[in-house]
C-alpha cells in the first residue's frame, strides 16, 4: 500500500518523465549601412509645339548622359548602371480662370536611372543634375548589394533561430525542466499548428527629395534586415 505522499511523489515522477512540447517564434534584426544607390531623376520641359517641347528635353537627356558617362563603371563604379528611356510626348488643353480652352500645350519627358556604388559622389551628382532646369530628383534608393543582401540575411535569419533556442530553453527552465530538442524549424505559417506570424523581410528605406539646393546633404538610409522563424522543441 501507498500512502498519500508516496502516490503524490509517483505522479510527479511520471509528469516529469514525460516529455514536454515548446511551440515559439524566434526573431532576428540587424541594420547595416548602405552600399549603393539608385537615383530616380526625370526630365520634363513644355512648349507650344511638338518641336519646342522635345528639344530641349532631348538637350537634358544629352547633358545628364554627358554627366553619367565619366563615371560609368559596370565593374567598379562609381556608376555601375544607369538607363535612360526614350523621350516620351503628350499635350493637353489647358483653361484659364474664365473657363476658356487655351491652345495645346506639348510635354516632353524622359525617365533616368543612376546607380551609384560610391555613395560619396551621389550628392555631387545630385547637385549638378538638378542645377538643370527641366531635371527633377524623384526620390534615392539606398540598398546593400546583391550578395550583401544573401550574407546577411542568412546571418538574421541565424539570429532568429538562436532566439527561438533561447526562448525555448526559458520556458523549459521556470518548468524544471533541463534537456531541449530541437524537433521542427520553419518558415511563418508552415509550422502545422502554429498561425502565421511575422517573416523575412529585406526593407531598404528611402530618402525622397524634389531638388537639390545649394548645401543639399544626402543622408543614406540605413538598412534594416529582420526575419523570423517559428520552432518546436521538446524538453525532458
């Protein structure tokens, strides 16, 4: 026969012999400097014709070209690509404040791309450019690399697995508990039995601006890289 303490102590031997699942989500951040930049510029002029539209647009696309083309690179920069699209036409009607129609008014425009990956000349740019009349900075793309981009997301995505490792060992801990295995790592929402919660995401942020005055300063953006994983241990 058993007393009353024998069979309480034989019950909690059982529990805890008894494998214990711990379902969490693990997240990983970190912020990395930018290492290129894609500036958007467009070129817009107007005229009364067609002609006095379009020249002086293909006169700016000549100079920004005139600019780009000293610094182009495709294997080292400091311009490693750009790309300039044809000059594109349109007109419209405008009315004047007592609702009259006024003759066709001609628009010309032109979008360019500059790909800078020595962030240094990307505010000397910037200022030469908009100094011509017709040429607007639309907005600065701060990005890593392509295989900066891979490196360092594997490296987050590390961080969020460690994260997991450390969660889970926690709440085995505050449960007695000393032993945890890992048994199912995954991607949010492919966890059965788990929602969906966060994931990996590579957001370069973007610094927008219409012009480049005199003392302009660019200020890159920094990178921020975070991902998250959802994990299942066991703990003895």
């Amino acid at each position: 026969m058993f007393g009353f303490d024998e069979l309480s102590d034989a019950r909690l031997d059982d529990m805890s012999a008894e494998s214990l699942d711990i379902t969490v989500v693990g997240h990983g951040a970190a912020t990395y400097p930018p290492e290129q930049c894609t500036l958007s510029l467009t070129v817009r002029t107007d005229g009364r014709t067609a002609e006095s539209a379009s020249e002086p647009a293909q006169q700016l696309v000549r100079e920004l070209t005139r600019l780009v083309e000293p610094l182009y690179n495709s294997d080292g920069g400091p311009i490693e690509r750009w790309s300039v699209d044809q000059v594109r036409h349109s007109r419209h009607r405008p009315f004047n404040q007592d609702g009259e129609q006024l003759p066709y008014l001609y628009q010309a425009e032109a979008s360019v791309e500059v790909q800078f990956s020595q962030l240094d000349l990307v505010d000397a740019f910037v200022y030469a450019a908009s100094a011509l009349d017709g040429v607007s900075i639309d907005h600065f793309d701060w990005d890593l690399t392509e295989s900066s981009t891979v490196s360092r997301t594997l490296a987050v995505r590390e961080l969020a697995v460690r994260d997991a490792v450390a969660k889970a060992e926690a709440y085995a801990s505050s449960l007695g508990r000393t032993g945890v295995h890992a048994v199912a790592v995954a991607d949010p929402g492919l966890l059965p039995g788990t929602a969906e919660h966060g994931g990996t995401d590579s957001s370069p942020r973007m610094f927008a601006a219409k012009s480049a005055p005199a003392g302009f300063a660019l200020k890159p953006e920094n990178i921020t890289i975070t991902a998250s994983v959802h994990a299942r241990f066991t703990a003895s």
